[in-house]
C-alpha cells in the first residue's frame, strides 16, 4: 500500500500522504494515526455515513421506551441522511459495494424491526423511492 524502499521509506511515503491529506482536509487533526492505523476524527469531519449508523441505534435505543417525538425525529434525520443509493456517484468497487451492502442492510433492519410503530409503510415508501435497492432488502414474504 506505501511504496518505498524497506520499512523507513513506506513510513516516509505514509506520513507524506497523511500530510496532503490533512492539507486537503484543513485540519491537522483531521486524520488521526494510531498504531500505525489511519481513521477521520469524528470532532472535526463530519461523516453522513456515520451519522446515520448513529440514528438506526439511536432509534433502536428508543425501541419501547422513547417517546415519539424522540423517534420522529431520529426518522426525519434518516430521511435527510438517505436521499438516493450510497455513494451513487462513485464507480463500482469492492469497497463502495461493500459500504452500500451494509448501510442499506441496517436500514432495512431497523424499518423491519419498527414496522409496528405508526408510519411504517410511509417510512418503506419513502427510503424505497429514493433508492430502489432497499425494497428486495424489506420483502419478508407477507
């Protein structure tokens, strides 16, 4: 992944790349290394997929004790979130499918596991018409 020659010349390639990459991001410390392990910092990047891994628990914390206003919200950031396939720009990959595969896997999960909630075919119409892909993903045969 970080050609050089020997160990001190991918860890110069690495710490380069970090550099541009911080450069181009505008904060120093918007990509953190740990261990030698790259990751974006929530405090300072802000990530639509993440957020909308937090909303699907935060509707699954709520599952029998949130009130309604707290699930309604949490569906309307949903919605905000899920305008169309994930990543639609963005050319076929091992990576993009992946991230796509599991995104709409948890959604689906999480309109399945609130079906008895008022709304739910409002919520499937909805998602399904902004991203066609997640219908074959909710049909449970009923």
């Amino acid at each position: 992944l970080w050609p050089g020659d020997g160990r001190a010349g991918r860890e110069k390639a690495l710490e380069t790349t970090l550099a541009r990459l911080r450069r181009l991001l505008g904060h120093a410390e918007a990509v953190l290394l740990h261990e030698r392990r790259l990751r974006l910092n929530p405090q300072i990047v802000w990530l639509d997929s993440a957020t909308l891994v937090h909303e699907i628990r935060t509707l699954n914390e709520l599952d029998g004790v949130g009130s309604p206003d707290a699930f309604e919200a949490a569906w309307r950031e949903i919605f905000e979130l899920w305008r169309g396939p994930p990543l639609a720009e963005e050319p076929p990959s091992p990576w993009v499918e992946a991230l796509r595969s599991r995104l709409r896997a948890q959604l689906a999960a999480a309109l399945l596991r609130h079906a008895q909630v008022p709304g739910p075919r409002q919520r499937c119409l909805r998602l399904t018409a902004a991203d066609p892909a997640l219908s074959g993903l909710l049909d449970t045969g009923g």
